[in-house]
C-alpha cells in the first residue's frame, strides 16, 4: 500500500486544483477528445458526436473549460452567428497527459 503523506496536497497550485477537478468531470475527456478529432468544431457539430450528453450539460462543461483555458471560444461574426471551439495548449497537454496514463497500465 502506497501511503501520500498530506503535505503533499500543499505544494498543488489552486488553479492545478481546478483543472484537475474539471478534468475529473463527466465528460470533460469526452468533449476534449471530439474537439481534439475535429481540429475546429461548433456546438452542433459537438452535441451530435455526443449523443448522450445533453444540451444543458454540453454547455456548463464547455462554459468550464473555456474559464480553465482548456479550450478556446470564438465567436465569427455572421449571420447566423457562429460559435467555434479549439482545444488550447492546456487543453492539447491534457489530452497528452491522457495518453502517457493510458500507455502507464
């Protein structure tokens, strides 16, 4: 049995202590990983690779990530509007934070 002592939980930064709570969150990899395919995506395009993530939640974790600077937002001004996402470097180390765990079993 591996035993943490406490002080360690001191030396993590508050922002690192948000981004690790995002990442932790319901499909926070999930939508990740669909903007990562897409390169460049809107939230139509996102909500159908989703499926079974509804409209509401798509959106508080889209609203989440782009405060944590996971992914940015950009708005092109047309008509209709348009709303398009893209992971940002933190978003891009993440995904690859991802991996290395994947590849660790």
């Amino acid at each position: 049995m591996c035993l943490i002592p406490w002080g360690v939980f001191a030396i993590i930064s508050d922002q690192s202590k948000k981004t690790i709570k995002l990442f932790a969150a319901k499909w926070s990899i999930d939508i990740l990983v669909s903007i990562n395919d897409f390169k460049v995506t809107g939230f139509n395009q996102l909500n159908q690779s989703l499926p079974s993530l509804s409209h509401k939640v798509l959106t508080e974790r889209l609203q989440d990530m782009v405060k944590d600077s996971m992914i940015s937002r950009t708005v092109v001004e047309r008509i209709p509007l348009r709303v398009i996402y893209k992971l940002s470097p933190k978003g891009q180390a993440i995904l690859e934070l991802c991996t290395k765990l994947n590849d660790f079993d």
